[in-house]
C-alpha cells in the first residue's frame, strides 16, 4: 500500500497563491499561515480553497445595499435588550465597570473619558509567572500619596504647622519609607519652609512659609494628596491569575506613563479609554479598540451583532484621523447633505447656516431623497441608470 503524499509547504503557498484574484491578500496570506505545517494532500487542499472562496462571496455586501440602515438596525434593535447597570468586575470586589448601554453611548459618543477607566496590564516573561514579581510591578504603577501611608494628618493652627503620623504597615506594603515622604514634602516647602521628622515615632512636622489660615488649609489639602510613587491616574491596582500567567487590573488610565514601566507587556496591555488610545498608539488602534469594546459589551449581554456592523461604525467614527462620535458634533453633524443634516437635530440651525452660506443638496443619500419626495432613492436597484438602444429589428410607433 503506497504512503499518502502529503504536499510541502512551498507546494501549498504555490496553489494558494493560484488562487490570488479570487481572494483579497490579507485572507490568502491568513490561509497560508494557517495551513502551515498541516497534514495534507492536494484533493484536501482544493477542497479547503474552494469552500474559502465560497464563504468569501457569501460574505461579501451587494453593491447598492444600504449598509448604514442594516448596521443601525443591527445594533439598535439588540441594545434595547440591554441592562442599564454597573457591574462588579468578575472576580474583583473593588472594582465597578460600566456596561450595558450606558458603555454603548459612551462609545459611539466618543467621551473623553469613560465613566470608569480601567486598564489591563499584562507582564512580561519575567514578571508574568511569579505573584511576587507580579506585585512588583503593582506596586511601581500604584499611585501612593502621603494619605495612602498615613495614620493621621493634621493642622495645627497654632504652630502653623502640618502634623503627618505614619503608619508602618502601610508604608511597608506600599514600599515607602519615612525619608520618601520627606523628600516629597521637600520639594514643595518654598523659602523659609521646614521638615521636621522624628523616625522613632514615625511623624513629621511640615512647617511651609505660610502665617495664613485659608492659604495653610489649602497646603494642608495638597500635602495628602502628594504623589510619592506611582503613576498618576493609577487609583488601585489589583493582581488576578488569568489561564497561567498574573495579569494587572488598574483603576484608572495613563496608558503612556504604564507603558514605559519595566516589567509592563507593552504589545497587550489594553486600556478602555479610546481616545487615550488614539493618542499614544495611533487612529489605527483606536479604531480597534472601538470594535473590541462594543463587542466585548455586546458579548457580555448575550447578543449576537455581526462585526461587520461594528466595522463600519468604527471606520465612520475614525475615518477623518480623530476620534469623533456619531452625533450632530461628529459623523452626522457633518454630512455633506444639508437635509440629512438638518433631519437629524437643530434642523432650523442647520437650515439657515446653509442658506447663509449657499450651500447646494446633490441629493445623493437616502435620507434627503426621503425628505423631498423622490421617485427613486439612490439605493439598490435605483443606484442604476438604464438606457437602451435597439439596433435593427421591427419596433412599433411607442419604439418599443
């Protein structure tokens, strides 16, 4: 019995490859890489080709389909399914998470920052196997303040004077000691300021150049919230064991100043602040990360949303190199049509700036063809012009 001939790898990228104008670069390099290594002879390779192209065609959108309606209503319908909760993080106590349709319009709003910024943070090959080292790397992205060590902090109005009692556990658990805190208070003494610190019972006295009660309440309010370590924007930072590695989880966003922390992933660490994203990494990024959140959401209510629509909506909402939301101050506020614009909202508004300024409607969307009446929309079949010309044969007087 002869050994079934399997195919090399030059011999499957070669067949593939034959296959080019079919399939677009991306999916036939995806399908090269996928059948890399495999087990298989050429039947079974035509075979898988030819069911890709298939699904391929099945997927593509019929020219003149109304894409915008269908993802509208694609997405609309299921959202009305949606809770209107904040959510504990599974297997975080501390943490709330905005989801449900409150998350949605954030998204397609474009907020500038979510109403609870969270980031994941995942570590690298030395870091990521070890809760200690894990912990290590919490602990540098943390933000600590005097208030977070500090037993007690209090004025005292005779003196004109700041009293802060430290205490030990907290200082060893955040990583700090007493001469960290006093180099911070240091920095913000001015002329003539003084920084007492008594180590033996862990306090120090911070006497600023201030003989002002309303000036040494507002020192008083700045020293507790001086940052001592840490990274700003960073409030908590809890270790959770995902699969075989320990993974960060961060109340609050600062995606650039994490980023450059030894230790930190840089290629997946993920925050849910978008326009942040847009930012450090790029329209690109952003434009992913709409699609990753809106579906996570989705997702996590039990609806089914094709992500072809989410598509779209992200390259919408990205399409100009900023992060704009779909609203009248961003994608439908700035439509090239005066009556889609004006159907939308602030219709008088936005009537009169056209008029003012002269503007023509081409009529070329559906909403506008709607408005004024049309016969045909410019969707589908009403996309096509047809003219014909018969060239010999009988016709009768109608020319037909």
């Amino acid at each position: 019995m002869s050994k079934e001939k399997y195919l090399k790898e030059e011999e499957i990228r070669a067949i593939i490859l034959r296959y080019g104008d079919k399939l677009p670069p991306s999916l036939t390099e995806q399908l090269i890489n996928k059948l890399k290594g495999k087990k298989i002879n050429k039947e079974q390779l035509l075979t898988i080709i030819n069911r890709v192209i298939e699904e391929y065609r099945k997927s593509l959108v019929e020219p003149g389909e109304a894409v915008g309606v269908v993802a509208a209503q694609s997405i609309g319908e299921p959202s009305t399914q949606m809770t209107l909760r904040t959510f504990h993080l599974a297997g975080v106590r501390e943490f709330n998470v905005t989801l449900g349709l409150p998350r949605l319009i954030e998204i397609v709003d474009a907020r500038r920052s979510p109403s609870t910024p969270l980031m994941t943070i995942y570590l690298d090959e030395k870091h990521r196997k070890s809760r200690e080292k894990a912990l290590e790397v919490a602990r540098k992205i943390q933000l600590t303040t005097i208030e977070n060590v500090a037993k007690n902090i209090a004025i005292d109005y005779l003196e004109f004077a700041i009293i802060i009692d430290l205490d030990e556990e907290m200082m060893a658990d955040r990583d700090v000691d007493i001469k960290t805190v006093a180099k911070a208070l240091e920095k913000i003494k001015g002329k003539g300021g003084e920084v007492e610190v008594d180590e033996v019972n862990n306090r120090i006295i911070f006497r600023p150049p201030i003989t002002d009660y309303v000036k040494l309440r507002k020192m008083f309010e700045r020293v507790r919230g001086l940052r001592l370590k840490g990274v700003k924007g960073i409030k908590r930072v809890v270790v959770r064991k995902e699969k075989d590695e320990y993974v960060l989880i961060a109340e609050g966003s600062n995606l650039a100043a994490v980023l450059a922390i030894d230790g930190v992933d840089y290629t997946r660490t993920v925050t849910n602040n978008i326009h942040e994203i847009a930012e450090v990494l790029g329209i690109e990024a952003a434009r992913q990360a709409i699609i990753r959140e809106m579906m996570d959401v989705l997702e996590e209510q039990g609806l089914e949303v094709d992500i072809r629509h989410i598509m779209l909506v992200a390259d919408i909402m990205t399409s100009t190199g900023r992060v704009r939301q779909i609203g009248r101050h961003g994608a439908s506020g700035e439509k090239a049509s005066v009556l889609a614009r004006a159907a939308f909202e602030v219709t008088v508004k936005h009537l009169l700036e056209a008029a003012a300024r002269g503007e023509v409607d081409k009529l070329r969307g559906v909403a506008e063809n709607v408005i004024v009446g049309s016969d045909l929309i410019p969707v589908g079949s009403g996309m096509v012009e047809l003219y014909m010309r018969w060239r010999g044969g009988d016709r009768d007087k109608s020319g037909t």
